[in-house]
C-alpha cells in the first residue's frame, strides 16, 4: 500500500512539474495591447491573450501573457482594439447561402422597378447560364404583396426565371419556369403548398407559396456540378471569416438537391483539404410522415460526422411558415382574414417526431414563427421531456418571431433554447408592413422578444439564416441593440423595450450559441484551455455605441490561432 501511495505521489508530483513547465513554455502567437472582452464574468476583460497549440493559453495583462514570448512567437500589437470570442452564427444555410453568391440577389430593393432592371441586368450579363435563378424579393416590393410571372417575362422571356423570395418560403416564376414544372390551371395545390391562382381566370400568377409547392419548379432547375458548388462553397466560406464568423450551426442542410450527404461530403472535403475555415455543426431535415428514416438517417449521419470541424447533431422540424404569407400558425386568425395558418404537423405526429429524436440523442431544432407553432414547439419538447426524461438535449425552437406571453416563461423550466435571428427583426418596409400589418398591434408588442425571454431565464442564441439576410454579424448586432434600420429607422427604434444590450447580444452570438451545440466548454469565450477562434475589429464599439457598430470592420479572424481572415490594412 505504502509504496503503491509514493508511486501515485510522485506520477502526481511529475504530471505537476510537466503541466507547470508547459505553461511556461513559449506561446505560438500573443495578442497583446487590446481590449479583450471575453464574454466571461471573471475576468470579462483583459488586454492580452497567449496560443499555442491552437488553444488559449494565458488571458491577462500585457506583462503578464508577455512572460509566454519565445524567439519563435508571433507577436500582434493590437494599439488598442478590441478582441472579441470568435462569432457564432447559430442558424445558418451554408450550401443555401454560397449559391446564393452566384444568383441574382435581390435583397435591400425597394420596389418593382428596381427588382426587375437588376434581373434584366443580371441575364443580360449571364447569356449562357440556361435558368436566370435568385432570391432576396421581400413580399412588400410588389403591388397586391406578391410578385406575377407578367412582371418577370417582361424581363425575362428568353429563359426560365425562378426567384426565391428572401425567406425562401415562396417563389417567383415566369412563364418559361411554369411550362417547363408542367403547371397549369388545371395543377392541384400540393400538401402544405399553393400554387397562387388569379381569382378570376383560376391560372396560376406565378407566385408560389410554401416549400412543396416551391419544389414544383425547383425540381427542374438543373443542379450545378461538384466542381461548381465546391467553388461557391469556398467563396461562401471566406465571406463567413470576413466578417468574423468562426462557427456555424446550419439549420437544415437544405442544398438545392437536398441530398444530405453528399451535402456533408462536400463540407467534409473542405474540412480534409483544410479549407473549411469554420466549424460547421448541422442538423437533418425531417419531413412529416418520414420522421422514422429521418432519424435513423440523422443518426447515422451524427456518428459518422463528429469532428471538431464537422458534427451533425440533431434534426431540423418545420412546423409551421412564414408571417408575410401567412402560413406561420397563429392562435388567431390574420388581420382581415379567417385563416390562421398552415402548420406542417398534427400535434400528435410532431410530439411523436420530437420524442423519437430526443430518444435517439438528438437534438431537436423546431422552426416555429406564429404564436401557435411556437406553442406546439414548446409542447412537443415538453412532450420529449415527458417521455424520455431530462436528458441533456437543449431542444431548441428557430425564429420564434411572435408568441403568447403565458408562453415566454416556459422556456427556461423546459431547457429549451430560443434561437433566434436579430435581423429579422429589421425594421423596414418588409417588417412594419407586410409583417406587422398581418399580425396587428396587440402580437406586433410581442415581436422578436429577445429581452422578456432574457429576463423570464431563456437562453438566447443568435444567428442570421443566411440567405435570408445578411450573414453580417455586426450588422446583426446594430439591430439586436437598436431596433432600427442601418439607415436609422425609425427614430427611437422599433419596440425597443424588446432590445437587448451589446454584451447580452454578443453572448448570445458566442458562449450562448457555443451552448447551443453543446460546446461552451471548448469556445465560445476567451479563456485559458479553449480553443483560439477569436476576432479582432476595428472599433471599440463599446464606446459611443451604438452607431460605431455600423462603421466597425472585421480586421482579422482566427480560428485555432490561425488567420482565416485578414484585412489587407490590418
Ligand atoms: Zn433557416
């Protein structure tokens, strides 16, 4: 016994001295001469952060994470400015969002005429691509809140057109488009979708509503080649680094073949080639009445993906659609109309579909808008909780954009994450009419709650649904604290009660979202033994915020303590 105890005694005593010796040997990189804000309570500031090894190894003063300088230590001398964590975007659509780059984009347009002189620009300088394909529309740019395939043969005739509204809940097609997708007057509305008739001819106007009546075109449109789509994947994944994005969590892999793995064979190339440059943690699509093979797949998927650059963890739900066209499911009906929404599921097969993932170790991502489909998502993960016991899964609900107010207060007993897209809430034309007018004043007080989830205990993660809108993070940010346009609008903010502060917002874009994938330990702050993904920018937007926010660049991204992003004047 006694010497079996000075054995363990003395592997203790070498294990000490080795791990003491390595914390004095020299970092790779420091970082010193900032305003580091860690994102942690103690110390939540510091000047200076040390790497080595790709982790974090000392965060303190100049002086002392200076001690860690060998002769082979890069040293940057930030003058000042400030460090954050590494940006999380925590609802993302990263195949989505990069062959998006290669479209026409119509997002920030303001009306027909612009939308269509930017698509007949588009073709003209795009004559051999066979489809003239985008997104980016907002319902409110077009007379009657939807667009006609009149207004886009006038610009494209030569060619299908199809264009995806910002969304991607509904499409724009021409006449081309229709013909080829075989739909006519005499075309049945598929389940959950509808092909937009004109009421007094019954021919449809080329405006299509919810995914499978979408699909009805997008079926047709020829899929780029591999070579192609890895392309627009790395031009997609600098463009994430470059504004200091150093993970992602993609809702959905929703590539236009919707073929998930190879999807995530794609993303693993990246990855083998080191090019990956962020870490991507995914979920699979399950539709209603596939739950089963969904999840059997999902499960395969997640054994097979769980490297720190590359982990699939649970699948994605819809259960309802969009406030604009009024398919979120609401408690109550639309303004000025009888409908209340189109949800995906029965509660019972939802309750039954989130169950059966949870039972299998996965986690669940419910998107849900209106206040009933957020009511339905909180059942089915109450139902999961129910009937498998509290495991560790964090169920989360996507969007969330209104809500009953009895219902704000669920989330935190349930352990249920609010993952929610700041800029969604931006307020323009698109919001305050098309959305709000649907909603009316008494669900609009309940719009994108971030601060009563906040204070009734919820964990907020933030993200952009990209292509939705921007995948901007500071952009994200503005608007998180703000309520207002980037152009300032309107004057005191959109319901600012419902703001949030710039250190509430910046944790839920770091160690929050890093909890929402269940890797708060590994990043998310800046903290000895963490990973170095870490952002440098170039103002100090805690001072005079919030409008230093809008002229803030990203200056450098590191990602394991090496540059994924570097601005040329940095
Ligand atoms: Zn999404």
């Amino acid at each position: 016994m006694h010497s079996q105890g000075l054995r363990l005694a003395s592997v203790l005593l070498a294990t000490l001295v080795a791990s003491a010796l390595r914390a004095q040997e020299p970092a790779d990189l420091l970082l010193l001469r900032g305003r580091v804000w860690t994102a942690e309570a103690n110390p939540a500031w510091a000047e200076a952060v040390a790497v080595r090894a790709g982790r974090i190894v000392a965060v303190g003063s100049t002086n002392e994470v200076e001690a860690l300088r060998g002769p082979k230590t890069e040293v940057i001398h930030l003058g000042g400015r400030l460090v954050l964590p590494g940006f999380i975007d925590a609802h993302s659509h990263l195949l989505d969002g990069a062959s998006s780059l290669d479209r026409v984009d119509l997002s920030d347009l303001p009306d027909l005429g612009t939308i269509q002189a930017r698509i007949e620009g588009w073709a003209r300088a795009h004559p051999r691509e066979t489809w003239v394909l985008g997104g980016g529309w907002a319902y409110a740019s077009f007379p009657g809140g939807l667009p006609t395939k009149q207004q886009l043969d006038a610009v494209v005739a030569d060619r299908p057109a199809f264009i995806e509204s910002y969304d991607g809940h509904s499409a724009w097609a021409n006449s081309k488009a229709l013909a080829l997708a075989g739909i006519t007057k005499a075309t049945k509305d598929p389940a959950n979708g509808v092909i937009v008739r004109d009421p007094g001819t019954g021919e449809p106007t080329g405006a299509l509503k919810e995914k499978p009546a979408v699909d009805l075109v997008k079926v047709r449109v020829p899929e780029p080649g591999p070579a192609e789509k890895y392309q627009s994947l790395l031009k997609g994944l600098r463009l994430l680094n470059s504004f200091g994005i150093t993970s992602l969590q993609d809702a959905g892999l929703l590539s236009p073949a919707e073929d998930v793995e190879a999807d995530l064979a794609l993303l693993d190339r990246a990855r083998r080639e080191g090019r990956l440059g962020l870490r991507v943690t995914a979920a699979v699509h399950v539709e209603p009445g596939k739950g089963e093979a969904s999840v059997t797949l999902a499960r395969k998927l997640s054994a097979r993906y769980r490297d720190p650059f590359l982990r699939v963890v649970g699948v994605k739900l819809f259960v309802d659609g969009v406030v604009e066209s009024k398919t979120a499911a609401m408690l109550e009906p639309y303004v000025g109309d009888t409908g209340t929404g189109l949800p995906n599921w029965s509660p019972e097969a939802l309750n039954a579909a989130v169950t059966a993932a949870d039972r299998e170790g996965l986690q669940a991502w419910l998107h849900a808008i209106g206040d009933r489909g957020v009511r339905m998502a909180l059942d089915a993960h109450e139902a999961a909780l129910r009937a498998n016991g509290r495991l560790d899964r964090r169920g989360r609900i996507e969007h969330i954009e209104t809500l009953q107010a009895s219902d704000i207060p669920r989330f935190k007993p349930l352990g249920v994450i609010a993952s929610m897209q700041p800029l969604h809430a931006n307020p323009d034309q698109n919001t305050l009419g098309a959305w709000a007018g649907n909603l009316g004043e008494e669900r609009v007080s309940r719009a994108f709650s971030w601060a009563p989830l906040e204070k009734a205990g919820a964990r907020l993660a933030f993200g952009s649904d990209w292509p939705v809108v921007t995948p901007s993070v500071l952009r994200g940010l503005y608007c998180a604290v703000t309520r207002k346009t980037k152009e300032g609008t309107p004057a005191g903010g959109w319901r600012p009660e419902l703001a949030v502060s710039l250190e509430s917002a910046l944790r839920h874009y770091t160690l929050d979202a890093a909890y929402a994938s269940f890797e708060e330990s590994e990043k998310g702050s800046l903290e000895p033994g963490k990973r170095a993904d870490l952002v440098v920018v170039s103002e100090d937007i805690f001072k005079n915020a919030p409008e230093t926010i809008l002229k803030t660049k990203v200056l450098l991204t590191l990602v394991d303590g090496k540059a994924v992003y570097r601005d040329p004047t940095f």
